[in-house]
C-alpha cells in the first residue's frame, strides 16, 4: 500500500470514523475543523489535526494544502463553506477533490465547480442495507457506482457441489466472482467443542467444487445480480 497524504475537511461523524480508518490504514492524514473541541478529541488519531477556517485559503495554504494527494470535504451541514472550500482547492491545484453532498441540487453546484469525485454516505449505506434486506442469502454489499456493486453472498443450494466451471455465472449472468470465503472446522486446544473460522479462499479456480455455507465474494450489476439471486 502506498502511504498517501490526505486532509479531512469538516470532522463531524463521518469525517472523524473516515480520518480514523485511514490513519489505521497507514495514512498521514490532516484533520481540519473550525470547532477546536472536534479537533482536541480527535487530535490522537489523527497525523495532524488543526483548527482553522475552511473558507481562508491563506490558513489551509499553511497547512500545505497543495501537496496533499487528495482532500476530502466532509462537512454535512454547511454546504456554503462546502463551496467556497471546494473552489478554492480548485484554484490551488489540490490534486484530488472529493465533497459531500446531500441533496441533487448540492450535487450538481460541486459538480458546475468541476468537482468530480461527489458521494453522499448516507445514501450509499441505505441503499447497502436495502440491498442486503431485499435478497435472501445476501450477507453484505458495497456500491461501487449507479450501477456495479461488490456483494458477499451464500452460495445458492443449486450449486452446492457443482464446480465454478459447471455453474457458468461468469457467462450465464454476467458476474464474476472475486473470492470464496469458507466456513473451515477446526479444533482448538482445552476444547470440546468445534471451533469455525473463516479462510478466505483467494482466486478461485473452475474446478473448485462450492461446498455448503460458502459465501460467495461477486462483482456484478445491480440487473445481473437480482437475475442472479432470483434463480
């Protein structure tokens, strides 16, 4: 993994979970907020966590805003700094811009900004959840865009048995599939009973043979994967 250098702007719920996987991840992340309580808490999880006002291009210049490989404007409820905060990267050349938005108009200001790399979290993790619920055997999914998505789910009693070759998803619907994750038995030490744990089964092969309580790691569409899952 390529350690990257990247500025959190706006650290509310979301802004301040996105900083702390990306600092456990390896990154050297900037933290920016104008409320200098947010920035205390979060100063130890953070490589460096400051506060300043997002809308003064002389402040965020300080913090050597150009050089960063990517800033993330994350504030949720002050689309106004949003905009000015988005045109003044714009400006200062920062090589990646990502910004929230919450509503379809917010969305399409940052975008008449050029601002390209756009996501609302809320909506993709309601969308997520209503993917999961909607389809039994799916354990998880993440959307990577309108239409493709990464989803996790249990091997369909149809193909119990059979091998990734002879089921054909990969041209019967359009979907490949990325990993296996399998259900191993073992026996742990001073216990009676089994023990299970989860292998992840790397690339698979078409003479895999799928077993019982295999979760199946797919890429797919959103129409290829209900064709999929309907049977």
């Amino acid at each position: 993994m390529n350690r990257k250098k990247i500025a959190i702007i706006g650290i509310g719920s979301f802004g301040e979970l996105f900083a702390k996987y990306l600092f456990d991840d390896g990154h050297e992340v900037i933290a920016i907020d104008k409320n200098a309580e947010i920035i205390e808490s979060i100063k130890d999880n953070v490589t460096v966590a400051v506060t300043l006002d997002a809308t003064d291009q002389n402040a965020l210049k300080s913090q050597g805003i150009e050089d960063v490989d990517a800033a993330v404007i994350a504030l949720a409820d002050d689309f106004e700094t949003s905009v000015i905060c988005a045109d003044i990267l714009k400006r200062l050349n920062v090589k990646q811009i990502y910004a929230r938005y919450q509503t379809s108009l917010q969305y399409k200001i940052l975008e008449l900004l050029g601002i390209k790399n756009l996501f609302n979290p809320e909506d993709r993790a309601a969308r997520s959840m209503a993917e999961t619920l909607s389809f039994v055997g799916m354990r998880s999914s993440f959307i990577l865009s309108e239409e493709y998505m990464i989803v996790e789910v249990i091997v369909p009693k149809r193909y119990i048995g059979k091998t990734i070759a002879a089921i054909d998803i990969r041209h019967k619907y359009n979907i490949n599939i990325i990993t296996i994750k399998r259900t191993i038995i073992g026996k742990e030490e001073k216990r009676e009973t089994d023990h299970k744990n989860e292998k992840i089964l790397g690339i698979p092969h078409g003479d895999m043979i799928l077993r019982e309580e295999d979760l199946l790691v797919l890429f797919a569409s959103q129409k290829d994967l209900t064709k999929f899952l309907e049977g």
